[in-house]
C-alpha cells in the first residue's frame, strides 16, 4: 500500500490534499469538526498542516478596531485547530508537522496551481492551500 500523505489548510473551510506516492490524487474541503474522522478514516502515512501559530505577525492594526477584533477571533479559532490536528495526529500515532503560511508561500490561482502540481479539475484556495503546504513533503514516508 502506497503510503498517503495528507495537507491541510484548517479554517472555516478547511482544505485536506492526498498526495500517494508524490502525485496529488484528491482534494476534499471540510468543515473543522470532521478533522478527526477524516484522519482515522484515511490513516494518512504523514500530516503537513499550514500552522498559523509559526507566525510572528498574523494581522494589522490599519483599519478599524473591531475589524483588528475580528481577525483576532479567526486567527485564535485556526490556532485551536491546529493544536486540535496536533493532539490528534498524536493520539494515532500520525507523524504531524506545522508550517508557517510564510513557508508556504503565496496563494495560488488555478492556472498557477496546475502548472505547479498538475491538478487540472476544480480546486478552491483551502485546497490549493492544503496542497502546497505538503507538496515539499509528497513523497515522505
């Protein structure tokens, strides 16, 4: 059996990537209470996650006060999440990483996106997102 290797960009939305064997063979958007089925349901081989609590600076000030607030809240509910994958991957024995959006590197379009992976069919941005974040770690076991 081909060991699978899963990315996940957590969020409202989150997007889960399959990578088996290097080639990217699904993409799946989720919502955050179904990450835990989803990983003993795939028993992936590995989990690269984009991790927003490796950035320094996760927001700006410019603006109005409760937009600042609003971010504030939705960075604090993905940072939950990724301890959530963190916790999990654990209890199941999942080898799990974290990567910081930075490291990630820019959001792709879909024309971007196939070029880079192959991935012609329809993707969105948690998606292309989730992919990229494991797309250096594809071939890992």
């Amino acid at each position: 059996m081909t060991a699978h290797i899963l990315g996940i960009d957590p969020g409202a939305n989150t997007g889960v990537a399959c990578f088996d064997g290097g080639v990217l063979t699904w993409l799946r958007t989720i919502e955050p209470h179904s990450i835990e089925h989803f990983l003993r349901q795939h028993a992936p081989a590995r989990v690269v996650f984009e991790d927003s609590r490796l950035e320094s600076k996760v927001w700006t000030t410019a603006g109005s006060r409760a937009a600042a607030l609003k971010i504030a809240r939705n960075v604090g509910q993905i940072d939950a999440w990724c301890s959530l994958i963190t916790a999990i991957c654990a209890d199941l024995g999942i080898p799990a990483h974290g990567i910081s959006p930075t490291a990630k590197g820019a959001k792709l379009d879909a024309a971007a996106f196939a070029v880079a992976t192959g991935w012609t069919a329809r993707s969105n941005a948690h998606e292309r997102d989730a992919a990229m974040v494991a797309f250096p770690y594809r071939r890992a076991r």
